[in-house]
C-alpha cells in the first residue's frame, strides 16, 4: 500500500487533496459521460471526493483505489 492511500485512510486533508490531483480528472471523465454535462459532472466529482473522505476508513489498502472513488 503506498504512502498516499496510508495518510487517506487515515483521514489526513493533504493525502486527500493528493488523490484528488491523481484522480480527480479520471472521476471527471466519468462524471462527464454520465451525466452529460460538465457543470453537473464537476458537482458529482465534488461529491465524490467528499464521500470519499467521509468513508476513507472504510477503504481496504489491499485493494486499487480508482475502481473505488469511480
């Protein structure tokens, strides 16, 4: 398990903000084809990376991360 994914599950604000910078584009892609509007697609992203934070704790480390936040 990386270093990031320890301080996420942790529930650390820089480690959250860091899986933002490395997934936050992908999460926004997806947003984007499911709704099909990128103003509501950049709310969804929002609320998944807030979600995300809530439920860090929740995560297991054995797994990848992406499938998870998507």
């Amino acid at each position: 398990m990386s270093d990031v994914v320890d301080r996420f599950i942790a529930g650390d604000a820089d480690a959250v903000r860091e899986i933002y910078r490395l997934h936050g584009r992908a999460v926004f892609s997806v947003a984007r084809s499911m709704t099909g509007d990128a103003e509501l697609a950049a709310d969804v992203v929002q609320q998944t990376f807030l979600k995300a934070w809530k439920a860090a704790a929740t995560f297991d480390g054995r797994r990848e991360l992406a499938p998870w936040l998507y």
